[in-house]
C-alpha cells in the first residue's frame, strides 16, 4: 500500500490516490481508539461499529477539510460526538418502548376512535396543569427538566403532578361508560398503557 496501488476484486493493481492512501492508513491506525470511544458512547458494540462505520463514511467525503489543519483525529472524534447525538435523537423519535406487547389482531378503525375518545374524555376530567404536565411527559415524550422547563416550575412538581395525573386519569377511565360500541379489550389496553 505503500506505492499507493491496491489490488481490485480480479487481483488487477489499481492505482489510489494520496487522499486515499491516507485515509486508509488513518483508519488502520486509529480505528481500535476510535471504536473505544464509540462503544463508550452506545454501550453496545454493534452500535459503536455502526456509529464508527458511518462517521468514517462521512469524513471520508470531507477528508480534505480534515487534514489541512492536521487535526484529523479531533475531527473524526468531533464527528463521532455529533452523529452519535444525531442518533440518538433520531432514534428516540421512533422507538417507543412498553412493558406490554400491542395486540396483534387486526382492529377496525372504529376501535382505535373509541380508544382515542374514552382517552380523552378520561383526560378531560384532570385540572389544566395536571392535564399538561401528563400529556408533556407521557404523550409528548418530553424528560421531567423538559417539561419542567416548558410549565415553568420544578422536576419535583413535575413528578408530583404526573404521578397524580396518571392516578386520576386511571381512576376517571374506570368510572367513564365506555363509548358507543367499545369493547372491553381496547378499555383495558388503554389501562394498561396508563400504567
């Protein structure tokens, strides 16, 4: 590799470039501190591989910015950090974890507007703040200092407000009749859910 020639899939050396050249021997030299690094920030050694996989990917496009200012380790690191942030937040947009599996028959349409009504007939009953503070947090997603933050008070108001909420609204869902047509099954889901 050090002529800057590789061979191809036949076995044909093929020219590289000096970027090339460097890159690679950047990434043989510092991939073992760099999936270190990774692993400490997902924890899980196929995340890091992949976090390291597709951080070196993008640097490669940029590879020239790089190395004119010989700081290409800090740069791969700094990249590392923000793609793995980016992730992470990707990923809480779209992973919603629960204790219990969703059921997995088909429903009709009408029952997911049943639901979706004895809901918020249920959270109709909670006082203003409360409502917020349980909708923020348990709806939204939103952390305790987030909703903190946006209702303007403190996280253990927060926690005294959402745990309230959560015992009224179980307790209003189990007084409600349930809406025209609504089955047992989806009442209990919903229960379970504000749990």
């Amino acid at each position: 590799m050090a002529n800057g020639s590789a061979r191809d899939k036949r076995g044909t050396f093929v020219r590289r470039s000096e970027r090339e050249t460097r890159f690679e021997e950047f990434v043989l030299a510092r991939s073992p501190s760099l999936l270190r690094l990774c692993h400490l920030l997902t924890n899980d050694r196929g995340l890091a591989e992949d976090l390291l996989q597709t951080t070196l990917a993008n640097c490669y496009r940029r590879w020239d910015q790089a190395t004119s200012q010989g700081r290409e380790e800090a740069y791969v690191r700094a990249a590392i950090v923000n793609t793995h942030i980016s992730t992470v937040r990707r990923r809480r947009l779209q992973e919603i974890l629960t204790l219990h599996l969703p059921e997995t028959g088909q429903r009709e349409p009408a029952g997911a507007v049943d639901d979706r009504d004895l809901l918020r007939r249920a959270l109709a009953e909670l006082a203003p703040r409360t409502r917020s503070a349980v909708v923020l947090r348990h709806y939204v997603g939103l952390t305790e200092q987030e909703t903190a933050q946006t209702l303007g008070c403190s996280v253990g108001n927060i926690k005294r407000l959402s745990s309230r909420g959560l015992a009224q609204l179980r307790a209003a869902m189990d007084r409600q009749p349930p809406a025209p047509q609504a089955t047992e099954a989806p009442r209990r889901a919903i229960q379970a859910a504000a749990r």
